[in-house]
C-alpha cells in the first residue's frame, strides 16, 4: 500500500508538472533564457567597458616642454591631442615646429591657464597653425598686447573660447579630465588659473598653473591627490603650502622654470619641502623637457634637451 501510494503522489505530480508546462512552459522557458542573455549581455559589457579604459597598446604622454621661465604642456594619447599653456612670445614660433614634429595637426583641448605672458605668449602662434576643437581660458580679461594677440587669432580663425566651469569633465582619448578650479580673480590673474585633474587608469596628473595658496586652501578638500604634481607658479614661494602637498601627496614633481631667471625662481622653501616629502623632482631649467609616459599603472620619466625655449 505504501509503495502504490507513493507511486499515485509520483504520478500526480507528474501529471500536474505537464499540465503547468503545457500551460506556461514556454514562457517560463523564454523569460529564463531572457534572464541568462541579460547577465551575459552585462558581463559583456562590463568586458567591453574594461578593454575600452585603456586600449590595448595605448599609452599616455606629458610632455613638459623647456620653455624658459613659462609654462607649455603636451598631452597626447593614441590620436587625441591636448595643450595647456603656450610659453612665452618668443616661444611660440618653436612650439609650432616641435608640435609639427611630433606629427600634430589637431588639439582636442587647448587650455590657456591665465592670461600672462608667460602662458599664452605662443597661443597666437597655435591657434594659427593648428585645429583647435575646444579652447579654454578663465573669465578673466587683460589689456596686454599679449592677450589681444590671442583674442585676435582667435577671432580670424573663427574660434570661440569656452570658460570651462568646476566639475566639468571631459575625456582626450582614454583619459579623463576634471576642472578642480577655474578662477576669475579680479586682484591677483594668478589666481584665475584653471587647474585641472587628469586620471589615465589609476595614475593621475595635477596641472595648477599659477594658482597661489589663497587658491590652494580652497581646493584642499577636493579630490586633488595625484602621482604627478606640476608644481605652481614655477616653484615659487607663494605657491605649495604643507597642506596642499600632504594632499596631492605626489610621487613626482614638476617645476617649469628657466634657467637664471630674475625671480630667482623656484624658492629654496619650496625645494626643501619637496625633499622632506622625498617627492622625485623633475626641473626643466636643468634638464630641459620632461616627458612622463603612463600605461594605466606605471609611469616612466625621460629628459632631453628639446629646441623650445625662445
Ligand atoms: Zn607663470
């Protein structure tokens, strides 16, 4: 008896499984293979999205170029172009020719820090010369003949300047980039620079311009930790306060300076800070341009001595 019982219960069972099948078995079948394709599709995707942060082969580039006492960086990674700041007049010229052979006929992003000379000297000679599909300043204007030179080249190559605001982010290749500080300072023009923070896989790069420690102390609470530090203001003592460098907490340091300048520039302080942190300093009066190259995990250093510096 108990045997036959079980094999009723058995039997029922059986029979009600194919009437619930023949019922809804197709879409039990179909909404179960839906639910496999959707997590295939997002571990696809997730695949997709790992391959494309950093393509295969592709390395990133920064280039800080002798350019005397001024300022003139190149980042460049698989075809995308980018420039911030343009050295000084006499630069610019030597700018163009090297950018030329490099084999540049675009920037994706141009950024002019502030308006001083000694960061958009060259820019007319850019803007001439190059395609430029972003340029960005500060809202902050000048009556040099320096910055009439930019506005005017920009003007007869029908380019308009954007004032980029904080927290925008843009991409230049596999890069991505944030404005940490975007000044309009009506007092002190080195204070209007625009700094702005770039991740390449988990390195990252910090371009300050001139910005002084009144700027430094605003931005201390945002997320300005970076392998690579472009020291303010070409390593002046205006620039680099104990608070700022304990939060960028650089592994490397640049200072964009020229040789014998009148500013006896960089100041004996900030170079003793850096020392104390053991921050490895790259200095372009006494190496000539500095090139960073980052895989996404490593970064490597060389100099060389580059014909640049008008
Ligand atoms: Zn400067």
């Amino acid at each position: 008896m108990k045997k036959s019982k079980q094999k009723n219960l058995i039997k029922i069972f059986v029979v009600l499984a194919m009437v619930l099948y023949v019922i809804f078995g197709t879409d039990v079948i179909g909404e179960i293979s839906l639910g496999f394709s959707e997590v295939s599709n997002e571990v696809n995707e997730a695949k997709r999205s790992l391959e494309t942060s950093l393509k295969q082969d592709e390395t990133l580039e920064v280039y800080f170029i002798d350019v005397g006492q001024a300022d003139s960086i190149l980042i460049k990674t698989g075809d995308d172009n980018m420039l911030i700041d343009a050295g000084n007049n006499e630069d610019g010229q030597k700018l163009v020719n090297y950018f030329k052979n490099l084999g540049i006929d675009t920037f994706d992003y141009v950024v002019a820090t502030h308006p001083h000379e000694d960061h958009i000297g060259g820019m007319d000679d850019v803007i001439n010369n190059f395609d430029i599909n972003n340029y960005y300043m500060p809202n902050k204007i000048s009556t040099t003949k320096t910055f009439e030179d930019v506005l005017d080249a920009l003007e007869s190559n029908n380019l308009n300047y954007e004032v980029p605001n904080v927290g925008d982010e843009f991409d230049l290749g596999s890069a991505s980039l944030r404005v940490i500080y975007a000044g309009d300072d009506t007092n002190d023009d080195n204070d209007s620079s625009i700094i702005v923070k770039m991740t390449y896989g988990s390195n990252t790069f910090l371009f300050t311009g001139d910005a002084t420690s009144n700027v430094e102390k605003q931005i201390l609470n945002k997320d300005i930790k970076s392998d690579v530090l472009k020291v303010a203001h070409h390593g002046s003592n205006y620039s680099t306060t104990d608070e700022f460098l304990n939060k960028v907490n650089p592994k490397y340091a640049v200072i964009s300076v020229g040789q014998n300048n009148s500013y006896n520039h960089p100041s004996t302080t900030t170079l003793d800070k850096l020392n104390k942190k053991n921050v490895k300093l790259y200095r372009t009066d006494l190496v000539g341009t500095i090139i960073f190259t980052s895989d996404g995990n490593n970064i490597s250093v060389k100099t060389e001595k580059t014909n640049t510096n008008g």
